[in-house]
C-alpha cells in the first residue's frame, strides 16, 4: 500500500481523493467492451490528475497489459517506479532521451524521419536495438506520418530493422472525432489506416499490435479495436462526450473527488460584494462561505460565478470571481460549521456534482476539470489493495 495514503484524522484545506477500486473496475468494464484486444491504460499527464504510478498499478492488476505516455520523461518515470509492463510513449522532440528510453526497455512512436534517424544512432549508441512503433497520421492532422510520406517511412525503418537497430513493434493512429458519433471522418480514418497498414505489412513490417481506437473508441466503435485499445478519461470514470453516453451507461465510475473544507463561514448584509470585481453582490442579508481552493489549484476561473459546489447537502454556486486561492459561495442563510466538507466533484452518489458539470459550466470538457487539478491539491488513495 505505498502509494495509499492514510486518510488524516484533520480536515485538509482541500484533497482530492482518488478511489482505486474503481479504476480496477473501469478498465475491467473497458476490457469486457474490446475482448479480442488487449489494453493499454493511458496515464499521461500524470494518470490525467490522478496520479500516474498509483493508478498505472491499479490499472495493471485489473489486466491492462500496456500503459501509454505522451512523454518519454513520464514513460521514465514508471519504470523508476518499478513498473515493468509494456510502456509506448509518443511525443518526442529532437535531442530526446532516447537512449535512456531504449535501454528502459520502451517502446517509442516515430512519425517522421528525423525521429527515425534519431533513434537509429542512439540505438547504435546503446548497442541494442530500440523498440519503436510508427504512427500514421490517418486525418488529425496532427502528430503521424502524412500517407505520402509513409512509404519512405517504413522503408527506412525496415532498412534499419535488418541491420538490427530498431523493432518495429507496432503501427497505429489517432482518431479526431472518434467523440462524435456518425462523425464522416471515423470512416474515413479507419480506411485509411487500414490501407497504411496493409501497405507496411506488405512491404514486411510485423508488427506486434496495431492500434486505433481511443476511449470513445473502445466504448463504441468495435471495428476500431484491432490488436489493442488505448483508453485514457474512459478509465479514471469520465464519459469522453455527453453525445456517446454518461459513465453509468457504459458502467464505469468517476474515481476522483474534489472537495475542500471551508474556511469561513460569515454573516454579510444585503449588496455586499463578492471578490474582484465585485462581480457577484448579495442580494439581500445572508452567508459566505469560504473554499480556500482558487486557480493555482486548477480550479478554472471560467467558474466565476457557475461552478457548482455541494455544501451542506445542497447544491451553491461560485459567487462572484475564482480568485488564486480561494472562492465564495452564498449560503443563503444556511450556516454550516467552519471546517465543513465542500464537495466540488465526484461520481455524483451524494448529489455532487460531477466533472461533467462543471465542464458544462466552464464551457470546456471533463477531461480538462480533472486533469487540472494541481500538485497543491494532494491526492489521497483509497482502496489501493484488491480484497479477497
């Protein structure tokens, strides 16, 4: 249980605790949706705000087989932990540790020929050879090799596997869209992987997994599941769109909540004003409460004035302006105790809102609200051991 923190017999200024059970049972439930694929749990930007070495643990002894990274710093970082499961890690820039990614044992994405060159010589360097896996831009637009240039691509890279300085251990992409159902570009991308597959395995690539589908994938186009299914928000409980589904209907559990315990409680007149700006002003006598958590802990300042906060088993509303440290909410007369729990997200079992909710009322999305959430906050794990 080291990574299990004890829960404190002293209220925290704010903590966001993140359960672990219910990880174990999101990519369970992935796993169940993508039977023919084996599972790679994505844990970038340190597990999305949950924790990145805890829940890469949790997502292991619940079967995932993979776990992803953007960076290679993060793919380091697990196996300083200890993690020795397959890690792929595919945001690169010129001069990076590939060395030390190679002789880590992990698998690194190439999307273009410098990365190739790259990675070459630091194999040459290691006097081994590295894992790599090349990534087809099918349509995003973004990182991926562009379909004309992919023939030199993969004839590199197989001129490089014969003199015995890369495997190439995979061939994937990324989808756009994947969020919107019917949206014209899944088809589209998933042809064109397919035709960019086809093309390296002709050409002799064999690779060990091939691999399409992120979470909106994995819960709802099975065509795109291939040789592996690459979850990220769907595993920490967040439905990746509100148009595919809530998390219930596809039988996952939100795993972190956020609350704080408030620092004042106060009695104010009517036309006081709330915070900067004065953005907020009391309509008529009532109480402010305190909840000393502001935007240096990724509480979004988008929330001025719609984030919604259980406290004392009713819903509030942020009050006037997201400070750095701290915001308000009106009690309207209700008064409860200093040190009481203000609950700002979770599953939503209590009647607190949910990441969801607040996405909705900062105008952004849920991976965002919880991916976040800063290093001031601590994350607190409960159920890190598996009974029975």
């Amino acid at each position: 249980m080291s990574e299990t923190a004890a829960v404190p017999t002293a209220p925290l200024r704010a903590r966001a605790e993140i359960d672990l059970a219910a990880l174990r049972a999101n990519v369970r439930a992935l796993r169940a949706r993508a039977k023919g694929a084996a599972l790679m749990a994505v844990v970038k930007s340190d597990a999305y705000g949950h924790g990145a070495v805890p829940c890469a643990r949790a997502a292991v002894e619940a079967g995932a087989t993979w776990l992803g990274t953007a960076t290679p710093e993060e793919a380091l970082a697990l196996r300083a932990a200890g993690l020795d499961t397959r890690v792929l890690c595919w945001l690169w820039v010129p001069g990076g540790p590939w060395r030390e990614a190679i002789e880590a044992d992990i698998d690194v994405a190439l999307s273009g020929m410098w990365a190739l060159r790259e990675v070459t010589e630091a194999a040459r360097q290691a006097g081994r050879p590295a894992r790599v896996q090349l990534k087809a831009d099918t349509g995003l637009g973004r990182n991926g090799c562009q379909p004309a240039d992919w023939p030199e691509l993969v004839a590199e890279a197989l001129r490089a596997e014969r003199e015995g300085l890369v495997r190439v251990t995979g061939l994937w992409s990324h989808f756009a869209c994947a969020d919107e159902p019917g949206h014209p570009s899944i088809a589209a991308q998933l042809a064109r992987f397919r035709e960019m597959v086809a093309y390296a395995e002709e050409q002799g690539v064999r690779p060990e997994v091939r691999h399409l589908a992120n979470s909106p994938a994995t819960l709802t186009l099975p065509e795109t599941h291939f040789d592996l299914v690459r979850p990220g928000i769907a595993m920490y409980g967040v439905s990746p769109s509100p148009e595919i589904g809530t998390p219930a209907d596809f039988g996952l559990r939100p795993v972190m909540t956020l609350s704080a315990s408030l620092a004042l409680v106060k009695h104010v007149p009517g036309g006081h004003g709330v915070s900067y700006g004065h953005h907020y002003v009391t309509p008529g006598e009532t109480t402010l409460g305190l909840v000393p958590v502001g935007y240096a802990d990724g509480i979004p300042r988008h929330a001025s004035g719609t984030g919604p906060v259980l406290v004392d088993g009713k819903w509030r509303t942020v009050a006037g302006r997201v400070a750095m440290d701290q915001f308000v909410v009106d009690l309207g007369g209700d008064e409860p105790p200093v040190g009481a729990e203000a609950v700002l997200f979770g599953p939503g079992d209590r009647g607190e809102p949910t990441a969801e909710d607040w996405a909705q009322a900062c105008g952004t999305i849920a991976y965002e609200i919880v991916t976040r959430i800063g290093t001031r906050v601590p994350r607190v794990y409960v159920n890190g051991e598996e009974e029975g």
